[in-house]
C-alpha cells in the first residue's frame, strides 16, 4: 500500500509555506494537487517514465513553482528531459564516486548557519575546481548531487537557498569552458527558490557569526569532509538519484 504525504510541518513553516507558496493548509487539498500534477505527467506525455511517483518528490515540483499546475508540470517534464539529454552529468550524479575528488576540494559547500530570512547557506568557491581535466558537466553533477541531498529537507523547499559566490579563484581557464552551447544545455536542470550574493553585501543577509574567516566571518572553517562523508553515502544509491 503506498503510504501518502503526511503534513509534519511546524506552524512557522507552514504558514510561509501557505502563504508564499499557495500551498494548500489542508492535507486532503494538498493531496489533490499532487495527484493532479502527477497524473497529469503520465497521461498527458508518452516520452518519459516518471522517475519516482511518491508525493514527497511531486510535492517538490508544487513548492518550486508555487502550486501552479501548468508551471510545475512544465518543469517536471523538462527536469525528466535534462536528466536523459544530459548523461555527461547524470552518470556522475547515479555514481559520485566518479568525482569525489572534487568534493575533496570543497567547491560548493553548505554552512550550518541560515541566512537571515531561513534560507540554507551555501557558499560557490568558483574556480576551485577547476584544473586540467576537469569539465563543466563535472562541476554541474558536484552542485546536482549537493541540491539533492539538500532538497530532501521541506524546509529547504519552502525557505529556498542562498548561495554566496566567491571568484577569488577563478581565472580565464573558466569562461573557456562556459560555451554557449553548454549553458544551453545545462539551464533549467535543477528548479528551487534560490538568490545569489557577492562578498559586498553578504553581511547584510549572513550574520558573519557563521561565516568562515575567508568571507571576513568569525564562524567555523568549512566542513568539506563531513559534507563529502554524507554525499557519497547518500546519495547514488536507488530512488535518491532521481530527485
């Protein structure tokens, strides 16, 4: 018997999730639009299998596009449709072991700290890793395999994500591998609330209390391995490659 989505939100949680998500308060209405949204998916196109069926993965769908049917229907098709197209990432999202190297060396990393308005941190260290070898599907499959994990967690749907962008260390060697083409190809491949921030402003949105010593904080360094521990371990095994 298929067990359905059971609210367990807080109350804070759920009141932002009603009020700046149209999501329903109502379990039972709630379930509707997911039965909605992935019934529609398998009658209405014949080109994918969907890849999970479960409400808590239709309800991601929902959320990112705040209950709107057509959007998230458009959004899961195409999601179904990069992860196909686009092999070069996603055989390394089914099996991170083929670059733990990079998670190795920290280039996308969460902090523990939330930013002012709940949304995870994570903080892009443009350019780390990129040296000889190294492509842009294989940094793609890095930050897939993060936002997967994250994505798990109903508060990082509902809250959303702020990333902070360091370019300390990119270089030329980086905009050589930003193609047109590749960008084309790799746009529209993951869909959640996210916002980006450069070093000037960050405060204003990060208490620096969180914040490592390299973005002038006074918080922990970044916990690469940890973060390395828990991806491989997690993710690439069963339905979780297809979140």
């Amino acid at each position: 018997m298929t067990v359905r989505y059971e609210c367990k939100l807080d109350s804070e949680l759920l009141k932002k999730a009603v009020t700046e998500l149209n999501e329903p308060e109502n379990n039972d209405e709630r379930l509707e639009e997911i039965d909605k949204l992935r019934n529609r998916f398998l009658k209405e196109q014949q080109e994918f299998q969907l890849l999970r069926s479960d409400d808590a993965f239709i309800l991601r769908f929902l959320r990112a596009k705040k209950f709107n049917q057509d959007k998230a229907f458009a959004t899961l098709v195409n999601y179904h449709r990069k992860r196909s197209e686009i092999r070069e990432v996603f055989d390394k999202v089914d099996d991170p072991q083929q670059v733990a190297h990079l998670l190795d060396r920290g280039g996308v990393v969460p902090i523990r700290q939330k930013a002012k308005d709940g949304s995870t941190v994570i903080i892009s260290r443009i350019g780390v890793n990129w040296h000889e070898g190294v492509t842009m599907y294989d940094q793609m499959a890095v930050g897939i395999i993060l936002l997967e994990y994250l994505l798990e967690d109903e508060s990082v749907q509902i809250n959303g994500i702020t990333q902070i962008n360091d370019y300390a260390q990119a270089g030329v060697h980086l905009l050589k591998m930003l193609s047109p083409t590749i960008m084309k190809r790799l746009s529209g491949v993951m869909t959640m609330r996210m916002h980006g921030e450069n070093l000037t402003n960050v405060h204003e949105d990060v208490d620096p209390k969180g914040l490592p010593q390299f973005l002038a904080g006074t918080g922990p360094d970044l916990d690469v391995a940890g973060w390395k521990e828990r991806l491989l371990s997690t993710v690439g095994h069963g339905e979780r490659t297809d979140l």
